[in-house]
C-alpha cells in the first residue's frame, strides 16, 4: 500500500494497526554484553509476536544491528541495508522501540524519516507513540529526538567525570585486557599472569638486547602459535604499544587520551608531559626492571626516529596540504597493500584534518608511468645517476660492510644460544634460526675475497631501480585532497637531476571495489603533475 493511501485511511480514524501493510522490525544495542544481547532478542522476539498477531500486517523480516552505537548511521550495517531495502519497496512500515534505538542523532532522524517516507516506507516508534505517516509526526519526532542526543551528551559529560574522579583516586582504568595481568574483581588492582608475563619479559629482552627487529618478533610469537588477548596475529604495532606501556616497569598511566567530541567520538591524543604517571608497585607489580624498559623504549625511539627520515624510499617525501608528512602504514583489513597517511590525521583525527590516504602500489604504479614521460631528461643525465648507483652499490657490498654483517651474525647465533640454555625458545625455533643464520653467514663468507666489480654488479641486479629513482630524483610530493574521489598530486623532481621546462600534467584513475558506504564501486581518480 502507498503511502497516499495510508494517509487517506489515517485521516479518517482508521488505526496503523488496522491497515493491511508489509512490516519489518529493526533492534539495536549499543553494547555486546550478555545483557544488552538479551534485551536484543527480547526486542526481535516481543516485534515479530506483534507483527504476527496483527492479521492486518505481513512480517517481512528483522533488521538487528550487534554492539553499535547509534550515533553514526554509516557503520550501522543492518541499518542501511533496511533503507536500502526500504528504497526497493520490499515493505511499507518499520516498527522500532523508540527514538533512541533507532537514532540519537537529530539530523539523522529528520533524515532518514524523511529519506523513508520519499521511498513510501512509515516508521512506528512504538514506545514514544510517534507514527511518520501522521502528518504532524515530525515536529514531535524532532523534540523527541533532540531529547535523546541530549541524553547522549550528558551521558559523555558522567562518563568523563567518573574517569577524571577514578584518576584522582589512582584507581585503575579499563577492562581485564592487559597482556601480562588478570585484573582483581575485588581490590582492582593488577596482578601478575604467569605465562604471559613471561611473554611480556621475552619482549623486551628480545627486542633491548638481543636487538631484534619487532617484525622478527612477532614471527617467532606466531610461529609458536603464542596467543594474544583477543586471540589474533601478532604485529608490529601491538608489540609496540606493549613496549611503550608504562604499566610493564610498575607504574601507573593514565589520561593518554580523551573524547573532544562526544557526537563524533573524536578521540585526541594527550601530550605525554600532560599524561598522569606515576610509579606503583602495589597496584601494579612490574614485569620488567625499569633499566629493561628504559633500554627498549630507547632503541624504539631512535628506530621510530630514523625510520621517519630514512627507512623507505618515500619516507619524508610526502607531504600534506595541512604541512604534516605522510607515515606508511600496512593496510590489514583489505589486503596486504600498504597505504600512506597523513600524521595529523593519525594523530588528532579527522577533525583536524581529513586529506586523502595513498596506497603505495598506486603510487609506484604512478612512478612507472612518469619514467617514459621522463625518460628523455634521464638519457641526458644517464651518466650521473648511473655513476650514483653504483657509488651505492659501492656503499653497500665493500668488503667492510660484509665484514660487519658476518660480525652481527655471530653475535646473533651467541645470543640464540643463551635464548635456548635459558629456555626461552624451543628447540625447533633454535635448529631453525640457527640454520637460517649458517647459510647467510656462509654466503657472506664466500663473498668476502672476491673483487668490488661483482659486488657492484651483483648490487645492481638486486637493488629496486624504481626504489633508487624515487630517491634520487624525487624531493617531495605534495598531497591534496578535493573530495573523497579526487587527489591533486603535486610532484616536484630534483632539479639536480632533471630540469623541466613546462609542467607536466597526467591523470589516473584506480577502481578500489566496494564502497560500504555506498554499497557501490567508486575510482581514485589522481591529479598529478610534475616539475621542479
């Protein structure tokens, strides 16, 4: 039935329930706890008894949304596919619980309201007594709406006071999801876990003096199958948040963060001379000696320092319109793809600054096709950046440097067997480290008499000439965002190398799959020149 129709027979006295229509239900908690998930299947169950009891009405289906916030209607998965259903006609009415359950945000409820009744579909909020299809529903939906985001921010203002109060009385924040401690129900105060806390040891141990890489750890932790707190792979960046952690050295740590806008969540991250910190070795026993901690968060920082300037070809190069560099990240929810972003955005959010992320295979792909743009300026200049390849070819493969990697490597097979006489990894993991370390160290040792022209030979023929070029001839590139489907990139060449005349000017366009968003295919479409 339309909704011209339902209007009709509302007018004359008939009642919603009285009107034959195709119904759907839709439920949602905020939350994933037992309880809010038995209030959910409460609701599903108390919806589909009141839709089949109407002989009037045609249960079509539920839509559930698990553990979300209702604030934001774009991670609503159910939420949306039910406007998108809607837009189909596949059924006439929504029956919900109130407002608040299915928005807190006003705009979104005049919104989607509105969106709903242009595709002929009326919403019933059975608890507020609010039908869309009257034709006076809006201005009590608006009053009643704004009642539930109001609700929203006084909620936010008694949560941030409860965690300002619990600072102050040094209680300890956050839930039983600390790797290395079980937190005491009764005292609330952090105790030891004895398996992980020696995980947590052997971290730091590995990464402070053994000196190995936190890739490298993270290998060895999932090759022994070593499970973390919600039971994923281990990664770089847990390793390196748990090295960072004051709480590992017996101290307490708090306001690193907080929201600054309760609508949006945006979280901002607090400077570290702000942050409340302070040692306590009751509350929270230590698992690593402060010298221990002191030493790994040394090393991370010096590696986070140079990493920043020199790790990859394109570190420090990109550069945002807000004036912040682009930090490389590996994007895990799509593929393996790495995706640079902008720093400030990482840090402070969207808020300050939404510029656009990169992924690296677009941009290589990028730089292949410049190179036959280019390559006119490259034979003018082939001698020079020949004769600087090979002078990193030098750099790399003299006999000095494999000198010092054979060093490193016996130092390594010395420390992996202490790791074994303490324990600390099983005798697989030694046999296969240990082989691994044999075979580059014979490598090495084959090399180590052998003339610089096969190094500088054997260099080029490995080395990423793309990688070398970038390095070369690239001195920044400037990112800037138009909208969410279009980025000018600026790409400014060394003048050392190549000099341009004109600037050059290209466009590209990459297909990236579905939008959830928009549950349709979208392009990345760059803007991209080029000059000195």
């Amino acid at each position: 039935m339309n909704l011209i129709e339902i209007r009709k027979l509302l007018s004359q006295g008939v009642s919603i329930y009285n009107i034959h229509l195709k119904v759907v239900s839709y439920a949602r908690v905020s939350t994933s706890s037992s309880e809010q998930l038995n209030s959910l299947s409460n609701q599903n169950h108390y919806f589909k008894n009141l839709i089949d009891s109407n002989k009037e009405w045609e249960y079509i289906g539920s839509y559930i949304d698990e553990g979300i916030s209702g604030i934001r209607d774009i991670k609503r998965n159910a939420f949306m596919k039910m406007i998108n259903d809607a837009k189909l006609g596949k059924f006439d009415l929504i029956v919900t619980k109130e407002i608040s359950r299915f928005s807190r945000n006003t705009l979104d409820s005049i919104k989607y309201t509105r969106l709903l009744l242009d595709f002929g579909v009326a919403v019933l909020f059975i608890n507020d007594n609010i039908n869309t299809a009257d034709i006076d529903s809006e201005l009590r939906l608006t009053i009643m709406s704004s009642l539930a985001q109001d609700e929203i921010r006084r909620l936010s203002e008694r949560v941030k006071f409860g965690i300002n109060e619990a600072i102050k009385r040094g209680s300890i924040l956050g839930n039983n999801m600390l790797y290395g401690y079980k937190k005491n129900k009764t005292t609330g105060n952090l105790e030891v876990d004895e398996f992980e806390s020696k995980v947590v040891f052997r971290l730091y141990s590995l990464y402070a003096i053994d000196k190995l890489s936190l890739n490298n750890i993270a290998k060895i932790f999932n090759k022994e199958k070593i499970k973390t707190v919600n039971h994923k792979l281990w990664c770089v960046s847990t390793l390196s948040r748990m090295i960072k952690n004051p709480k590992y050295k017996g101290y307490y740590c708090a306001k690193k963060s907080e929201v600054v806008n309760y609508m949006s969540k945006t979280v901002k991250k607090i400077d570290k001379s702000d942050w409340v910190i302070y040692k306590d070795n009751v509350k929270i026993p230590p698992i690593v000696t402060e010298e221990l901690w002191n030493l790994a968060n040394r090393r991370l920082e010096e590696k986070n320092s140079f990493n920043c300037s020199n790790r990859y070809p394109l570190s420090g190069k990109i550069i945002c319109s807000c004036n912040s560099k682009y930090t490389r990240k590996k994007n895990l929810r799509t593929s393996d793809d790495i995706t640079w972003m902008c720093s400030n955005y990482l840090n402070n959010g969207k808020s300050t600054c939404a510029s656009a992320n990169i992924r690296e295979s677009e941009l290589y792909d990028i730089f292949k096709n410049l190179m036959s743009y280019i390559s006119e300026y490259l034979e003018q200049q082939n001698k020079s950046i020949m004769y600087t390849i090979n002078e990193y070819s030098n750099t790399m493969n003299n006999q000095e440097y494999i000198m010092r990697e054979i060093k490193k490597i016996k130092n390594k097979k010395d420390k992996l067997i202490e790791l074994r006489m303490e324990d600390l990894i099983s005798i697989d993991e030694y046999r296969n480290n240990s082989k691994l370390l044999d075979c580059d160290l014979k490598k090495l040792e084959e090399n180590l008499n052998k003339k610089d022209e096969y190094f500088i030979e054997f260099s080029i023929h490995h080395i990423d000439i793309i990688n070398i070029l970038i390095d070369l001839l690239i001195d920044k590139i400037i990112v800037k965002r138009i909208n969410e489907f279009n980025t000018n990139l600026n790409i400014v060449i060394n003048s050392k190398y190549i000099l341009f005349k004109d600037k050059y000017r290209f466009n590209y366009t990459y297909r990236r799959g579905e939008n959830t968003r928009y549950t349709s295919k979208y392009d990345m479409n760059y803007s991209v020149s080029i000059s000195n």
